[in-house]
C-alpha cells in the first residue's frame, strides 16, 4: 500500500479519454495535459487495507529474523525511460532569432519495498541526457543559449524520490521525504510530469478517509526541487525554493454524479535571489463530475472558485480570485467541450505599486493555458482563458487525437493577449511502451504586449516521443 495511493490507480472513462483515476483522496490526475477537459468523476471506493499481525517479541520471529528481508525481497523496481525531440521557434518583432532543437532521453529508475507492519520506503533516481550538442537548445537559461526559446530540460542527475511511508488500514496514510504529490487536476500543486524532470517535494504527507466518502489530506513543505534541477546556471527565477508552506484538502464524495473538493494552500516559497514574490494563501473549492445521459453517451461539469491573498514575507500587497467553469459532452468515440477560466488581477499597495497576478508556482503549468507555455507566469493584469476541445479516438488503432483552441485577454482592461491551436496524437504499443506527437501554435504578434513577455510574436513548438514504463 502506497501512502496517499498517489499511485495505486484504477480505470475511469472520462471525457472520451482512458484516464487514471486515483484511489487517493485527492483524486490525483496523473497526466492533466493529456485529457480532453478537467472534469473528473466521483472518487472509486478505496478498498481497506489487511493489516499484518503484531509483530512478536519471539527471536524466530522478529523484526529482522525473516520478515525485513521478506519485505526487500518481495519489494518492486520500477524503471521509466522517456526519449523526446522538442523544438521550439519564435517569429515577430523582438521575437529570438534561432530556433530551439533538444533531443533528451529521460531514465527514471526506483525501488519501493513491500509493506511490512504498515511500513514502505522508496529510493528512486533520474538523469535526463542530451543527445547531441547541448548548445542546440536554451535549457532554461542555464546553458548560455538565451539567443534562443526555452527548454526546461537541463541535463542532469539527481534523487527525486526516498520516502518512508506508514499506513493503517484507512484511518491514516503518512509519509515523510522527498516525494511526488498531486492534488486534485495539479492546477494548483502538482508534479510537473511533462518535464523530463518532475518536481519533488521533501515533505510530511498524512490522510485519512474516515468513511467511503470523506477524504482529510495535509501536508507541510520545507523544500520544493522544480524541474530545472538547481544545477548551475540556473537564472535565481529557476532556482528550488526554500519552503515553509502547509497543503489543506478536504473532499467529499457522497453525491451520485459529483463529488466537492475544498482546499486551503499557504505557500511560503523563497529563493535566494528571487525573493518571495511567490508566496501566497489561497482558499477555494470547486464541485466536479460526470453524469450518464444514455448507454453512449454522459456529460461532465466543473465549477470552481479560489480568491488568493499575498502570504508571508511577499512585499507584493494583494486580493484576488480565481474561477474555472467547464462542460463537455462523451459521445463514443468523440468527447467535446468548452470552458472558461480566469487568474484575476488586484491592486498592488505594497513595494512596486501597480498591480499583482493571481498565481499558481507549484501547479502542473504545461496542462493549463496552452502548450506553449507563454503564460507560466501569469500576466500582472490577469488571465482570461476561453477555450474549447475536441477529442476523437480513432477507432482502427485506438488512438486518441485531441484538438484544444484557446482565446486570452487580460482580466484587467481586457487587452487582447493573442490565441492558441494545440494538437496531439498518442498511441499504446503492449504494456509497456507509448509514441505521442504534438504541436502547439500561439498567435500574439498582433496581441497586445502590456504584461505579457511574448507580446508580439508568433510561437511554434513540436514534440515526438516515445515512452518505456515498467
């Protein structure tokens, strides 16, 4: 049993797209970006554990005389090899002049034991490589290569995961270590999957679930690794943070066709350099499900509302909200549907004036706001994001191609921020192995530029890859 069973998932049809629905309280998604729409269905009952008998004070049967070496023993390696081509252009007045090209090979690999008395521990490492020279690419401004759009894929070799975990039955899952979390659709805590490196968190976990419906989640975060490794170079934006920062999450599953999430985020995030601009305190809930019409075809719903504060030691003195309203339709094999999300702006009364952002530094950033990553800093005049999907599964080859058309403005003034056409196209091979491609077009040279760093350029990225996981 895995603390906060993050990943112990089972099979939920969503949107018109397999997703992996976690049996976790939080209901994690472990692959946002990949789904038609942000809608998630009712939590699965998450069965109780069997609990090992006491341990005896008997030699033959203690501690370490039998049961330590059966739990190695019986333990699991996990291994994941992803090997990606991205590319990456710009076009426009001030746009970067030379293009972007980052063939890496990401290799994942870890060791979790078998329970023993309710206990687990895991040890995992990761190296991302270049293949070819490492000038061909701007790995987040680490590598000297500003002339050129951004990859954050810096070559590196790092720990990412070594935890020990307890559980009992469904009381109480705890962990403490460096370890992934997710919560909820990652839009506001998250591992950044997309990213050759993900983001680790070295924190105490627990959760409880005191009834089939009730989910109680809290976490404390003294530091966060972010996917540019902290290795050197690093512009002091991209360095980790140091933290101090608390994760509250409470959900409620007892509804038929929906379940309520509320959640409190105090995040106390500083880097030497950079300061604290991101700390903040947000607090919010949203309600989301999915609902049956006929035999083929369902509806799914979001609705979601947050209003953040400035936290901390940020100098920056603001309030401001946040709201997300999505539908969609699942008509086998097609899924479609739109939405509307808005990261509001407020008045800044503290150090600079002007005016403060809503923001999300721990969020799975890629799934959110287009593909090519123009807005993983949210403009300080705030986010309009209108947008729609359609997703078909092609049904030759069982491969899901999905379509997602995005329209910005900013929330204050309402400047036109430009637009976004996203697609992707992804297939299973056997058990093991998926190929994904996708590309991803932002028109802004004719959007107004206040706020927004890549006003007044067009931008182009593709990705091939193709994906080992054991």
């Amino acid at each position: 049993m895995k603390i906060c069973n993050l990943n112990n998932h089972k099979k939920v049809l969503t949107g018109g797209a397999l997703v992996l629905a976690a049996t976790a309280s939080i209901h994690a998604q472990p692959q946002p970006f990949m789904l038609p729409g942000t809608a998630q269905p009712p939590l699965p009952k998450r069965p109780a554990t069997k609990l090992l008998p006491a341990a005896s004070s008997n030699a033959e049967d203690s501690f370490f005389n039998g049961k330590l070496p059966d739990a190695i023993a019986k333990g699991k390696f996990n291994i994941n090899v992803r090997l990606r081509y991205e590319q990456a252009d710009e076009e426009g007045v001030g746009a970067i002049t030379k293009d972007s090209h980052a063939p890496t090979i990401r290799t994942r690999f870890g060791y979790t034991t078998a329970p023993l008395y309710g206990f687990q521990g895991m040890l995992e490492g990761v190296n991302v490589s270049v293949l070819g020279p490492e000038h061909n690419y701007n790995a987040a401004g680490s590598n000297g290569q500003g002339a050129r759009p951004v990859v954050a894929d810096p070559p590196l070799t790092r720990l990412d995961q070594a935890w020990l975990a307890y559980s009992y039955t469904n009381w109480i899952s705890a962990k403490v270590g460096q370890q992934q979390i997710n919560l909820d659709n990652q839009r506001f805590i998250g591992d950044v999957g997309w990213r050759q490196n993900m983001q680790t968190y070295d924190a105490v976990s627990a959760s409880s679930e005191p009834n089939d419906h009730l989910n109680l989640y809290y976490a404390y975060l003294w530091d966060v690794h972010r996917v540019f490794g902290n290795v050197g170079g690093l512009p002091a934006a991209n360095t980790d943070f140091d933290s101090r920062s608390h994760l509250i999450n409470i959900s409620y599953s007892g509804w038929k066709y929906g379940r309520f999430v509320g959640y409190t985020y105090l995040l106390d995030l500083h880097n030497a350099v950079a300061g604290d601009p991101n700390s903040c305190a947000t607090y919010g809930g949203y309600f989301a499900g999915q609902a049956p019409i006929s035999d083929k075809v369902s509806a799914d719903y979001r609705a979601e509302f947050a209003w953040q504060t400035d936290y901390a030691d940020n100098t920056l003195r603001y309030g401001t909200e946040y709201y997300n309203l999505e539908g969609g339709a699942n008509i086998k094999p097609f899924a479609f549907g739109a939405g509307y999300e808005d990261l509001g702006s407020g008045a800044n009364t503290g150090a600079g004036g002007g005016r403060a952002s809503f923001r999300t530094p721990l969020a799975t950033l890629h799934a959110f706001n287009g593909w090519d990553d123009v807005f993983l800093a949210t403009p300080a005049n705030g986010l309009r994001d209108l947008y729609g999907y359609y997703q078909v599964t092609l049904p030759a080859v069982q491969a899901p191609v999905r379509l997602v058309y995005h329209k910005y403005d900013a929330d204050h003034g309402g400047a036109d921020y430009g637009s976004e056409f996203d697609i992707v196209a992804s297939k299973k091979f056997g058990k093991h192995w998926t190929a994904l491609v996708k590309y991803a077009y932002y028109s802004g040279q004719d959007a107004a530029p206040p706020s927004l760093a890549a006003g007044g350029v067009d931008i182009q990225k593709f990705w091939a890859q193709v994906e080992f996981n054991f």
